[in-house]
C-alpha cells in the first residue's frame, strides 16, 4: 500500500511539473502572438544596428556579419512551418530581383536534414544558413517570429522588416 502512495505522489509531481512547463510556454506563445497583432516587427525595429554573428551556409561558406556587404534581402523560415511555406514562393520571387545570390539571406530554423526540402529551392537564389532555434543569426537579429523579412542596410542596420516577403522601401517602390 505505500509503494503505491509514494507512486502515485511521484506521478503527480512529475504531472505539476509538466503542467508548470507548458504553462510557462502557452504564456511565450501568447506574448508572441500578442505582438504580432500590435503590429511589433518581427526582429529588430527599423533602423537599428544587426549583431555580429559567426556562423556557416548550407554550401560550407563562412558568413559573419562583415561579409554581407551592399543591400541585402534576408528572410527567416521555420522548416515545419506552414505559413513560411507559403511564402516561400514570393521569398523567391523577390530574391530573383536582387543583383545576384550574395545579396540574399535566406535562414532555415531546424536541422539540415529537416529542412531539405526549403533549402533546395533557397540554395539557387541565396545563401542559405540552417540553424536551431536562436542560432547566431537569428540573436543578430533578434528574430521573435517566422516567417519574418528584412531589407539590410549596407551599413548592417535594418531599412524595412515585416511578415510578408516583397518589402518596398523608397529605393525599391
């Protein structure tokens, strides 16, 4: 009889810690989502300043933030995310726009092998950078929200960022 008590309070701890921990994520989601339905960017705000980063494209080139240099188009996707596979063929669209592949960034959240299927159609018309959730990349940016697209300054501060691919900006209208 107390073999059974004792785990039945384990299984009822191990419940009120698991029901804490989804709670305590149920909140960062509506924080999330709060956001976005006041319209706050999806990273950092118009104008600021892009962190230094360090990390590797999907074609094995060493990419820091020095290294991205005139303007660039940068888009954020989750791999199982469906809204961003929505938007990947206007993403793509856009990309074809700029003046080459190296003027466009194209972030992945997941593993490699998840996000093959996004990455093969990215890796024509940009540089692509797998990582996990807040990679080096996407702490530069400050990225809360996928899918999300900026238009980067050459001087690394950002001109224009919002949810939906095809920014206008002055330049661009």
């Amino acid at each position: 009889m107390l073999a059974l008590v004792v785990v039945l309070t384990v299984i009822s701890l191990l419940n009120l810690f698991l029901t804490v921990g989804l709670l305590g994520k149920v909140r960062e989601q509506a924080d999330r989502l709060a956001k976005v339905e006041a319209g706050a960017p999806p990273m950092l705000p118009n104008g600021a300043a892009i962190n230094d980063f360090t990390t590797t494209t999907l074609d094995g080139e060493r990419l820091t933030l020095e290294e991205l240099t005139g303007e660039m188009y940068v888009g954020f996707f989750n791999w199982n995310c469906e809204v961003c596979h929505e938007h990947l063929p206007a993403f793509i669209a856009e990309a074809k726009r700029m003046p080459g592949r190296r003027q466009v960034l194209a972030v992945v959240r997941g593993t490699p092998e998840q996000a093959v299927e996004m990455t093969s159609q990215l890796n024509p018309v940009a540089r692509v950078v797998v990582e996990e959730k807040q990679g080096p990349v996407q702490r530069a940016f400050q990225l809360y929200a996928t899918p999300a697209f900026c238009i980067l300054n050459p001087n690394h501060t950002i001109q224009v960022s919002g949810y939906e691919p095809g920014l206008k900006t002055p330049a661009r209208s």
